[in-house]
C-alpha cells in the first residue's frame, strides 16, 4: 500500500519530469491491470459455469 501512495505522490510533487511520467505510467499500468481483472475474471467464471 505504501508504494501506490509513494506512486500517487510522485505523480503530483516531483521535481523531475521523468519521475513524474514513470510514476504516472506505473498508475496507468495499475489501473489497466485492475480493469483486465474485473473484466476478464467474471467472463473467466462465467463461461466455466457455462452461463
């Protein structure tokens, strides 16, 4: 939990451009990655239980 805070305060207060944009595309990735989940693993149990 603490790196995503870390992540989330290096977006908004770093001083190098490159920090900022590696922190911000870490998020981004993050965020993808939550979103492939909460799409693909309903679908996953879905089509197991051959609805």
């Amino acid at each position: 939990m603490r790196w995503l805070l870390k992540l989330l305060v290096e977006v908004d207060s770093s001083r190098f451009v490159t920090t900022r944009l590696g922190a911000a595309a870490g998020l981004l990735i993050l965020l993808g990655a939550f979103a492939a989940v909460g799409y693909w693993l309903p679908m996953a149990v879905a089509g197991y239980l051959g609805r």
